[in-house]
C-alpha cells in the first residue's frame, strides 16, 4: 500500500513520474539517500537502540518501506519501554518511551497528508514522549498557546545548567 495516496500521486506529477527512480536509488543507498537520517535520529537515543536504527539502513528497500518500518522499530521500542515500567526499571523505560517517541516521528516523515496513519503515528509519538516526560530527571512541561486558527502545542524543556532552554514545536 503506497504511504502517498493516489489523490496526492495524481496532483503531484513529478513524483508520480519519477517515483521508480527515487526507488531504485533507495534500494542501492537506503533511506539516507538525500540525508544522514538514521544516525540523526539515533543520535540522543540511549545506545541501547542505536543498532536497532541503523540496521534500517539494510531493510528499507523503497520509499514505502520507510513509514510501516520506522513505526515497527518505533513499536518494539515502546514494548521494550512497558516492560521495563512493569519490571520498576524507570530510567530504561524512559529511553525506551524517548526513542519510540523518536521513531514514531521518524516514521511520520515519508506522509505528505494529515492522513488517518499519520494521525495514529502523531498519537502515538505524543503519547510515548509523555510516558518519557513522567520519568525524566528533569522539569518537561506541555504548554499549549492559543494561536488565531488553532492551538499550539509546545515543549518546555528548561536546561538550567546552561541558562537555556530548548522548545519544541508540536504540529496539529
């Protein structure tokens, strides 16, 4: 099942036309073919998930493999991180809801519409970094601001170490 809809495929020639190509040089290069997008992605994660990551790199053989494969990994990373908050042992699940959280993004990335699966991947990818903010070591607060059309969802995450701190836009 092709992750861009045919309605998309038929209003965006270019790609439609051009699709085997951006296939065939997946199928040599992988899913880094245009960017350093898995060792990106693993970067913040515990090393723990790093492997797991990378060896997309060898599964990803077209652009259709890349959401259902990041979202499988993302999947794995979350049953990982349940078990270990079953087991009472945080600090693991906290990385493990961090790089599902991470993956399920990653995963979102190939899904150019608001369509019902990038949906789910966005639930899900909130739902794990939240499990990750219940744990975390350190203050993490969702702050919602009004915007004219819509709300907004950001993350605080104050770095009092530094007298920075970072924001993280969420996207509706």
């Amino acid at each position: 099942m092709p992750i861009t809809s045919h309605d998309s495929q038929r209003r965006i020639p270019r790609f439609r036309e051009q699709r085997w190509l951006l296939d065939a040089v997946i199928k040599v290069a992988g899913p880094e073919w245009d960017q350093n997008r898995l060792h990106s992605l693993s970067a913040p994660m515990s090393p723990d998930y790093k492997g797991s990551v990378l060896a997309l790199q060898a599964l990803v053989k077209r652009f259709d493999d890349i959401a259902p494969m990041f979202a499988a990994v993302a999947r794995r990373f979350e049953l990982h991180a349940e078990t270990s908050s079953k087991e009472g042992h945080t600090i693991s699940a906290g990385d493990g809801f961090f790089a599902a959280a991470i993956m399920y993004g990653g995963a979102q990335w190939p899904i150019f519409e608001n369509t019902p699966l990038n949906r789910a991947l966005e639930t899900k990818k909130n739902d794990c970094f939240a499990q990750y903010m219940k744990g975390a070591d350190h203050r993490i607060e969702a702050v919602e601001f009004l915007m004219e059309t819509s709300r907004s969802p950001l993350i605080f995450i104050p770095d009092w170490r530094y007298g920075r701190h970072l924001t993280v836009r969420g996207h509706d």
